[in-house]
C-alpha cells in the first residue's frame, strides 16, 4: 500500500487540492498530522467535500492547533508543544495520503520540522506554483528530500511556466505528475477529473 506525503515549496500553493486529487485517484485514506487554524473549515474537512467515492477514510489530527501559524508557534499560544513521537501514522489496510502543514522546513517545536515527520517508506509529491521565488524555493525543497534519499514527484499547480517549470525538472530529475490548471471551482467534478488524469501516473510511484 502506498504511502504519500504531500508538500509544498510555500504555504498556499495548492497542497489539499493536489491532496484531494490523489486522495480520489487511489481511493485512498487521508490523513492531516498537524492542522493550525481554521478548525471549523479544516483541510480534512475541505478533503472530505472534494472527493466523492465512499472507500476513503478521514483520520484524526494528531495535533489539532487554533492559530493559523507555524506549528511552533502556534502550539505555544494553546499551552502545548508538538512531539513529534506523539505523531503515529493511523493503522489502514488502505493507501494513505499525508498532508504536511506549510513547506518542509516548517518548524513543529524548536528542534524538529515537518521533513522530521516524512517517514523513510513515503513517496514524496512537492507541490510547485509559478510566483517570483518559486524556483528558488522549489529547487531547495526538492534538494532537502532527494538529500536524504526520498523519491520525488512533482504536481505544478495554476497557469502554465514552461520556462518555470522546464527548469526545476531539468536541475532535478524529478518526476511530474502533472499540472492542476487554475479552475472557476474546485468541486467533485473537479477533483475527480484531475483524479482520472493523474491516476497512472500515481499508481506507477
């Protein structure tokens, strides 16, 4: 069974969609570890009205935090700290679909980051999207994970950058996936077109 860990070059680059997409793809389990902020409209909550088939399983928090900030942070405002042996990977017989919190250096507590959390059997899918910085900040979030021996896929979401993206493939051997256009709305039907788009590629990881 596979194991996906979605995560992005920057926050609000697309990662619960490109989670729901995959999650639909496979019919796969999702699970959020840490979720700051939003606890009323949750990026589970937002997964589980994306996709419409009934095998998915939606897993618990492992830290459900009020801020919408860095982990750290915002676990200091709730009167916690974030411990990184408190985040156990939920039992499934089903494939699973992790969704980490901001980029992959995001701090969870003073000494771990959200990289700390990517178990050695996950495949890795890092989230693109074209802004000024973005290659920058692609290239050294993929140098981090393909550092430290974990294969990566890429997913480029919003308009097309050939010259953008033909780059960040190039400099990094990466795998694409594929791209997830700017859309009027991301509904069901959506999602699913994406999920049938993208399946044999996410079933060859």
């Amino acid at each position: 069974m596979q194991r996906i860990f979605v995560t992005g070059i920057s926050t609000e680059v697309g990662k619960t969609i490109a989670s729901a997409i995959i999650v639909e793809a496979l019919k796969a389990d999702y699970w959020k570890p840490v979720q700051a902020g939003e606890l009323e409209n949750s990026d589970s909550h937002k997964i589980q009205q994306l996709i419409s088939n009934t095998a998915s399983v939606i897993h618990k928090n492992s830290y459900a935090l009020t801020s919408p900030m860095s982990p750290h942070a915002a676990a200091e405002i709730d009167g916690i700290r974030v411990d990184r042996q408190h985040i156990v990977e939920p039992e499934t017989n089903n494939h699973l679909v992790i969704e980490g919190a901001g980029g992959l250096l995001v701090p969870l507590n003073e000494e771990d980051t959200i990289l700390d959390i990517i178990m050695p059997n996950y495949q890795v899918v890092v989230v693109s999207r074209h802004y000024l910085g973005s290659i920058n900040h692609s290239l050294l979030t993929i140098r981090w994970l393909q550092q430290k021996g974990y294969e990566v896929s890429l997913i480029f979401s919003g308009d097309s950058n050939p010259s953008t993206e033909n780059i960040i493939l190039h400099k990094t051997g990466a795998s694409l996936i594929g791209r997830i256009d700017e859309e009027p709305k991301f509904d069901q039907e959506t999602i699913k077109k994406y999920a049938d788009r993208f399946r044999p590629a996410l079933e060859s990881l």
